[in-house]
C-alpha cells in the first residue's frame, strides 16, 4: 500500500489548556495522499445521460401501501395488530422463524409463563397460514427492487476524457446504447421486431436474471429444483453483492423433467424446448414494459415511466450454451469452434439476428414438430433445435451481451481445473510440503495436507489456493510454466477489480496475451492432461476462450465483480433450500411458494412497525430521522462509540468495527474525558488501536528482552531515544549502526507490553468503504510456536515512500512515565528489517526480500512509532528448487533468510503493490 506523508501520531506531549484533544499533526484527511486512483475525485468527469428519466408525484411508497390496508383503522390505537404489543409480535415472529416443529410449539405455549400469550398467539400464528393477511397489499417485486433510477452515465478519470471508469452496468456502453439507438423494424415468417424507441424521459431498468439447477435433498430423494431468480442492476454494486439484501428473488421454480424418447439427444432436445418455453411464459410482463413501458414507483413515492431491458443473465456455462440455442463445442457468446478456443484474438459476436436467420432456414426445411429432422437440420449450424429462444421478442437484447462473464465460473472455477493442475503436475508432490509448512494465518485456511488430494473444492478453497500457489511452486517449475500461470492470475485479479478503466484493460489484455506467448511451455512440460491423465497437445478449453471476452463485456456492461454467482448460490439456499427443508418432504415447489410468502409478508410487517415505531406521529417518519442525523453529526459526543462505529461489507455477516469513526469521537472528547493516550488514532489510511488495558502491566526491561528473546531490546531503546532527542519527530529508521552498548543506561524502570494491534485500512478504490480488521498477534514464545510467531507488514521510513518490509516479531509497548518526555505519549514497537529488491522477478512478477543481518550475525531490529505501521503483508520463504525436509510451519519464518512479498495473498495488496 502506498504511504502517507505522515507525522507521528500522539507527539504532542501534555495537552495545552485545550477543551478538546487536537490530534490534527497525526494523520492527514482520509481523502489526501495514500496512491488510489480515487484520491482525486474532483479530477473526475461525468456525462450524464443528455435526457434524464422524468419523475412524477404521483406514486406511492411501501409505508403508505401498509397504511392503506384494510386493517390500518385498527392500528390506529394498535402499531402491532393483530398483535398486542411489540413483545407478542416479537414473540411470534421468533416462533415462526424458528426450525420448532407445531408439537414443540404447543408445549412452548403450555408454559406457565406463556399463559397469557397462548390464546392470542395461537389466533396470531394462523393470521400466516391462513387465508388473513398482515399487510393485505402485495407490492410487486420490481417496486421493491428498484433502487436509484435509470440515469446512464460515462465517468472519465480526467478532464481531457482519455481514459474512461467503469463500475456498474450503468456506467458501461450498453445501457448508454439502449437509450440512444433504436430497434430497426424487421419481418420473417417467423419472427417479428417491432420498432420501438425508448420513449424521451424514460427510466431505465437493467433486469437481472439466474438460473441453475441446485439439490434440494441430501445424500437421498433425488429432488431437484431449477429456481430461476430476477434482480435489478439499478441497484448499487455495493448493495447487490451483499447476501444480507437478498437482492434476488425467486421468480419461478423452472421444470426438471425426464423424457421417456428413446435418443438421448431428443430428450435434451425436448428438456431445452421445456426450459425455453416456460421462460417466455414467465418472462413475457418484462418483455411487455419494455417494448411499451409500464408505470412504477421508486421508493421516495415518485411515479416513473419504466423500460424492463435485460441487462445480465448469469449463468454457468452449460446453462448458457442451451440459454443462446448453442450445441456441441462452440462457445455461447462467440462465432468460435472447439478448435478455435485457443485463439489469440476475440471472435466475431453470437448475435440474435445470426441465430434467428439460421433458425429461419432450418424452419424453411422442416417442420419444428418433426423433431428428429428439425434437429439434424439445426446441427447444421450448430444450434441445439430450439426453434424459438425466449429472448427472440425482447427489445434491444443481444445473447452476446447479457451472457456476462462471472468471477466463481469463469474465474476460480477455471484456475482451480486448469492453472492449479498445471502446477501441482508440474511441482510434483513437494507442492503439498511447501504449502503445508507456510506460517499459518488466523481467519484464512491452512491446507496442513497439501492440495493435491483435496476434495469437494469450493469456491473459498479456490481462492485460497490462489493466494500461495505463485509464490509457493516460483522455483520447482519450468520458468515458462510459471510465467503463463502467472500471467493468468494477473488476469483473474485484475478483472475482479471494482473499479476499471482504460488503462486497467490494457493491462488486462496484456496479461492475456503474455500467457499466449508463453502457454507452448506448459505443452512442452507434459502437463496439460484430460480425464485419465492424457496428455492433450490443444486448447480446447471453453473458459479460455471466454477470457477473451471479458475486455468487451467490461466495457459494454460493467464490471464482472457486479455478476458474481456467490449471491445467487446463497440465493439458492435461502430462496429454495431453507424452505425445502421446513416442508413435509412432499410436492415441494407448492410449499416453497407458501414459505417464501409467509415469510415476505412478515419481513414486510416487521419493516413497517420497526419504521413507525420509532416515532410519533408515522407522518413525518423521514423529518425527524434527518433531525436526528442532523444531530447526530453535530454532537458526537454524547454517542457511545459502539453505536456509531458499526459498518457491513458484501460478504461479512457480521457488522465491521469501524476504528476511524472510534477515533474521530475519541478525538472530539473533552480534556480529562477518556483516557490518555488514545488507544486508537488514525495515520493516513490506516487506523490503529490497542486495548485499554496492556497484556504486561509492569515488568522491566531486561525481563521483556528474555521472556521474548530479544538480546538488544535495552540498546534499541536507547538507540531510538538517542534518535528521537538528535532529530526530534522525524521518521525513525530501521537498521544502521547501532551505538548504544547492551548496558545502557534508560531513563525508566518499568514497561508496558501489548501482545496485539488491530489494523485497520481502507478500500483500495474507494477510501470511503473501510476494510475488516487484521490483528497482529506478537505473543512471546511458547509450544509448538518456540521460535516466535512472526507477522509481517510495511512500516514507513521516509516521507511517501515504504522502503522495508518490517516483521513484527515481538511486542508493542508504552513506556511508564518516570518525567516529562517528549516520546511518552507514544506507543514503541519492535521490528526487524528486510530489505527488499529493486526489480521484479522476471518470472514470478514479485519482489524479494532478504532478511538483515548485523556484523555479529544476529538479526537486525529496531525500536519504531506504532504510528509509522501502514499496512500488513505476507511473506513466503523462498524454498529453491528444493525446499529444505527440516522445515515446519511453526519454524519456516525463523529458519529462511529470503522471501517472496506475495501480492496475491488478497485483491488489497495486489491493486496496491502490483502497479
């Protein structure tokens, strides 16, 4: 991560005769420095759409539909009825969503202490299943979707609009497209296209579709359902990707049947035939808004006049392939063949007026109910004889455009069949000891046996294996090999970005080619190999050539991070496998309906009265919530820090502390009102904090340096204040010559120690979303970890720059105040320095490191700032050719002089050390 310019943090000494603490020399604006590419947003230029979508006060929002049921009169006197009171409905709503069978309930209810609830709740609880309604208006589920509008925009990173930015599917070329371009008027005798044009003030909205088949029994039953669910690309990326804003709704439980036709082809034939059918069935309302528009509300209450486009349909590739009426070894998106798909260069497009014409032949020479001919007939041209795709009708919708690529399929899922197996081929059975003895981190996975032999991998081990494999494999594989495989793990992280533009697709399609240039090597090492262990000399891979339209899929639709099939797997479980295992094991598509309704209609329910219960007069809801973020902003002071300093990320299902907003509230207390120094504080973009309390509370010097083997912990000290007392708040240094003898003299007694920090930084991309919490852990040395367990990050050495790699080995601490210093309000730790290289790896594309000795052999360590901390790194021991049998997980960082800085160990340090 790139450094600040930065000053100290807690250098003050004593506080002048102040009402606040004034901490403004300790870090800069979060906005300021840090090297991303967001650091100047006013730099940014942004075309709008020159006809914006027309908005009309005429609409209704989801509290005035749950005022206008029919029981409202009754809520009146009573926010909860049919309820009593907030505690029943609590008490209810618990039950309800609980896994009690009715049996356990009614024994719950016999309680004596459940006297007085069990008449009403049991009247309550038949209000679900019964034919009474809690909110008796049903609000489509596109109203609940829709987000912010359909305004299409181009964002440019300067003025001069060199380079373009691309985010979400409104800031791609497509959505742009859709609204200046009209649909050409085209006649078959088959098919029609209707001219239409978006209407002048319409808005936009991208629909998102999914499909894929899922299980819904387990080891027994064969029961499969084939859920197809919808979403909206109006809604922000950061909103979409969270699983807790079940942005996803199912929409239809497609059929899964098996066809008693004697030709296997014909019974794919016919399931495909099913499929399509069914989806123009359930699929023809959004076809109708979109040729002629329909009338919605946004969730401020203003009517719109709306276009239903189909902006994306994510799916795998087999489901694609009979999604586009594609058969055999030819690619969904492009004109390519099987032999075709290790081509350099992009083919030409898959479009709709390709297919239809090839259709229109093949309906030319035989009737579509003479299926056995219809079918030889569609082999011709590749197709797998349907004869009308559910997408013929549907305005402005091109199969090339909404088959969007997706990182789980078309990323991890590629790297994990192909890439990984190059390597472990290639390494041999030492790839399982060097990944078994790399120093374990909390919160990722191990694999203490290897991963050759590993089973049922899933995404998450995926992109564990992605983070090591590099580094791990760098010196006991042919350099060709390594140098493809990485080529193509710069591919996969970069187009996982959330952010890309002009500049980021060069280097993405650089990355694609440099692996063309070099994938001969990886046929010349025997290693690439089918089923059996057969050696393939081609690339008929489908992935591979997918990657080649990724470059125009981004430019066209957005970035491929908003298509990423982990929702839509969750989606599965909470829209098709919970309520599967809540039925009685029987008809299941029916009960499934009747769950995910009682549920909607308890979660709308409880939506409402938590809104209307927070105040008075329902009325003026939105008032007086300003009022008091109006408030809230202006007197922090009064607000614990744990109701402020809460924040949620895609994917984290529990809420982030949030160590800046902690700080900031710390900061702006009186005098004499929290403690001093602050436990947390804020350098740049990174936020630290200690606990309250030390893990040492007294011990001295001497008894820190053998409780965590540190020889010259006493002559650092005295270095660093000999340093401190010459140059004042500059920048302290690692290494040098170190003067101070091993009995100096200090001007204390007693210390402090901490045994962990917790880090904190900001996206890479956007400075304003925080990033969860890493915790450096530096315990003295106990069974199995003798030899200290080591973490390593960037420490700053001089303005704007990280010159070393530091490995905090050991301890923070706080000196105990004996007199007034000038460092006593500081809190010190030990680190030890690694230099790292100048130049890449030609091969492996990452820095080395070499760990820094002293004239006497010992390693070399010095007393920094907390402050001067900026980011945590991993490090991997270069293991050569062949890695040393003596080595462990527990004794492989003390024992390896040379490392790798690994960026691949997470998207942040990859964007951050890879430019």
């Amino acid at each position: 991560m790139a450094v600040d310019n930065v000053s100290n943090a807690h250098e003050q000494g004593e506080p002048e005769d102040e009402s606040y603490y004034d901490f403004g020399s300790q870090g800069e604006d979060l906005d300021s420095g840090g090297g991303t590419r967001n650091e100047d947003s006013e730099a940014k230029v942004t075309d709008h759409f020159l006809e914006p979508p027309l908005a009309f006060d005429e609409g209704y929002t989801f509290l005035r539909l749950f005022d206008a049921d029919k029981n409202s009169i009754y809520r009146k006197m009573n926010l909860y009825y049919p309820f009593s009171g907030r505690r029943e409905w609590q008490l209810a709503t618990w039950i309800l969503h609980s896994s009690l069978s009715m049996e356990k309930i009614n024994s719950f209810l016999a309680l004596e202490m459940q006297e007085s609830y069990e008449v009403e709740l049991n009247r309550c609880l038949a209000v679900h299943v019964g034919s009474h309604k809690l909110f008796q208006h049903h609000i489509p589920q596109s109203l609940r979707l829709f987000s912010t509008g359909g305004i299409c925009l181009n964002v440019y990173s300067t003025a001069q609009k060199l380079s373009q930015i691309y985010t979400d599917w409104m800031t791609g070329d497509h959505a742009w497209e859709m609204q200046v371009h009209n649909m050409a008027l085209l006649k078959s005798s088959s098919h029609v296209f209707f001219k239409s044009v978006l209407l002048r003030g319409a808005t936009l909205l991208g629909t998102i579709l999914f499909s894929d088949k899922t299980c819904i029994t387990a080891l027994s039953g064969d029961c499969v359902a084939h859920p197809l669910l919808i979403s909206l690309a109006n809604i922000h990326m950061a909103t979409w990707l969270k699983s807790s804003s079940n942005a996803f709704l199912l929409t239809a439980l497609l059929p899964v049947t098996k066809f008693v036709h004697k030709n296997k082809q014909m019974k794919g034939m016919l399931q495909d035939w099913l499929i399509h059918h069914c989806l123009n069935i359930i699929l023809q309302p959004l076809k109708l808004a979109a040729q002629s528009g329909v009338m919605l509300s946004d969730p401020i209450g203003r009517s719109c006049y709306c276009f239903t486009l189909l902006a994306s349909y994510i799916a795998d590739t087999p489901e694609a392939m009979m999604l586009a009426c594609i058969s055999g070894k030819t690619s969904p998106i492009t004109m390519a063949m099987y032999k075709q798909f290790g081509d350099t260069f992009q083919h030409e497009p898959q479009t709709r007026s390709k297919t239809l014409e090839q259709l229109e032949i093949v309906c030319s020479c035989t009737h579509p109910d003479d299926l056995e001919e219809f079918f030889r007939e569609a082999q011709k041209f590749c197709l797998n004889g349907v004869d009308k795709p559910f997408w013929w009708d549907w305005l402005l919708v091109e199969p090339s455009w909404f088959f969007t690529p997706e990182s789980l399929h078309h990323i991890h899922k590629k790297f994990w069949d192909h890439d990984a197996q190059w390597i472990i081929l290639t390494v041999g059975g030492s790839v399982d000891f060097r990944f078994s003895i790399i120093q374990p981190t909390t919160g990722y996975r191990h694999f203490y046996s290897g991963i050759s032999k590993l089973k049922q991998v899933t995404g998450h081990c995926h992109r564990d294996v992605q983070r090591s494999i590099i580094a791990v494999s760098a010196d006991a594989a042919p350099p060709g090999v390594i140098v493809a495989v990485c080529a193509l793990m710069h591919f996969n992280y970069l187009v996982q970005s959330p952010c890309i533009d002009d500049k980021d697709l060069g280097r993405i399609a650089a990355a694609l080619d440099e692996f063309h240039a070099n994938k001969q090597s990886i046929i010349a090492a025997g290693v690439c190999q089918g089923k059996g262990g057969k050696t393939i000399d081609n690339w008929q891979i489908p992935k591979l050539e997918l990657m080649q339209s990724i470059v125009t899929s981004i430019r066209n639709s957005g970035v491929i991070a908003q298509w990423s099939a982990d929702v839509t797997e969750h989606a599965h479980v909470t829209e098709v496998k919970d309520p599967a295992r809540s039925s009685n094991n029987n008809n299941y598509d029916l009960q499934i309906c009747h769950y995910l309704d009682r549920a909607n209609k308890c979660n709308q329910f409880d939506l409402a009265t938590s809104l209307l219960d927070h105040c008075d007069d329902p009325g003026v809801v939105g008032e007086e919530s300003a009022e008091e973020d109006d408030k809230l902003d202006d007197d922090a002071n009064g607000f614990p820090a744990e109701l402020l300093s809460s924040s949620r990320s895609p994917g984290q299902p529990r809420p982030i502390t949030d160590y800046f907003s902690i700080t900031k509230i710390l900061q702006a207390k009186k005098v004499g009102s929290v403690p001093f120094p602050l436990c947390s504080f804020v350098v740049g973009r990174t936020a630290l904090n200690l606990a309250y309390d030390p893990s040492i509370k007294h011990a001295t010097v001497d008894e820190i340096a053998i409780m965590f083997g540190l020889p010259d912990l006493r002559p650092a000290i005295a270095n660093f204040l000999h340093h401190k007392a010459t140059y004042g708040n500059h920048i302290h240094s690692i290494g040098g010559p170190r003067r101070a003898a091993h009995g100096a003299e200090l001007p204390f007694d007693k210390v402090q120690v901490w045994f962990k920090i917790h880090l904190q930084e900001t996206e890479f991309h956007d400075p304003r979303n925080i990033r969860r919490t890493q915790t450096l852990n530096c315990t003295p040395p106990s069974d199995p970890w003798t030899l200290d367990q080591l973490w390593s990050f960037l420490a700053c050495q001089q303005p704007f720059r990280a010159l070393h790699c530091a490995n905090q080995a050991h301890h923070s601490a706080s000196w105990q105040k004996r007199a007034q210093w000038a460092w006593d309000n500081q809190y010190l730790t030990y680190v030890q320095q690694f230099d790292i290289s100048s130049e890449r790896d030609p091969t492996t594309q990452l820095h080395t490191l070499k760990r820094v000795k002293r004239s006497d052999g010992t390693w070399m360590g010095d007393i920094i700032p907390v402050s001067q901390l900026r980011a945590p790194v991993h490090l991997v021991p270069h293991f050569g050719a062949t890695a040393d049998m003596c080595l462990m997980a527990y004794n492989s960082m003390e024992h390896t002089r040379e490392f790798w800085l690994n960026y691949f160990w997470d998207k942040h340090s990859f964007f951050a050390l890879s430019e």
